[in-house]
C-alpha cells in the first residue's frame, strides 16, 4: 500500500465534566457525524471507542477532555469533511460544549498508508505544533505541508 495518508488529532476541552447535560447535544451529534465520516470519500481510519491507550491518556487529564483521532487518503479529502455539511454545522456550535482556547487543538501529519497513529504519537505531534509552528511533521489546514514523497 504505497504513499501516504494524512493524520489528524483534534482536542477539546469541554465546558463541563463530559458527564453534564450541557453536553448533551455535542453527544447525540457524535455518533451521527462519526456515521458521514465513515461514509465520506478519503476516509481510511478512526480511534476506536474504548481505546485502552486513550482511555489512559483522557484519565490522566481530568474529565473534561475529548480527542479525535483518525486518517484519510487524503488532505483535500479531510478538508472536505470537516468544513462542509453536519460536520461543519457542529463545528459552528462548538462553543456552546467547549472551552475557547489561544493554543493548536488540531494537528495534521503524513504517515505511511495503512499506519494507525497511537495518541502518544498524535499528542507529540500537537505538542511539535505548539512549540514550532506548522512544519513538515506537523501542521494545519492554514499551513499545510505537502505529502512525502515515496
């Protein structure tokens, strides 16, 4: 399976403990949205529920932290997905589930076709991107970096 395919991790921290009936509305759009996203041309891969390495990685930051992590064949592909349709209709109301922030929440890499990023790699990633500014090994929709070449 030659070439790459772009990485992604998104974090938010919500406006209360993600047990709160505030959050109610961002949990019944998850699924749904989750649904469009597997269905969606480009899609490849996503952080399954229950991830044991995400569970322990969630835990260790208190109970207001929600991640998503997944892969696409592409970046247009991602794009696409993410700023048109119910995707993008939730991300209007983000605000009424989580906490505004100054620092990156998203992250994007390349990683080889096929490759199922953990959360330590997708969190040091988001860790290069806060530190450095958009590079090659970590970037943003704003910035992006072109595909490695095989």
């Amino acid at each position: 399976m030659p070439g790459h395919h772009v990485a992604q991790l998104n974090v938010g921290t919500t406006v209360e403990p993600v047990t709160s009936a505030r959050l109610d509305g961002f949990f019944e759009l998850m699924e749904p949205v989750n649904a469009l996203a597997d269905a969606a041309p480009g899609f490849a891969w996503r952080l399954p529920p229950g991830d044991a390495e995400a569970d322990a990685y969630l835990r260790a930051r208190g109970d207001r932290l929600i991640i998503n992590l997944s892969t696409w064949t592409s970046l247009g592909a991602l794009r696409d997905f993410v700023y048109t349709g119910a995707h993008a209709a939730a991300m209007r109301r983000r605000r009424e589930w989580f906490e505004q922030v100054r620092e990156a929440f998203t992250v994007l890499w390349w990683v080889p076709a096929g490759h199922r990023p953990t959360v330590a790699e997708a969190d040091a990633r988001l860790t290069r991107l806060r530190a450095e500014g958009p590079g090659p090994d970590a970037f943003t929709f704003a910035r992006p970096f072109p595909a490695p070449a095989d």
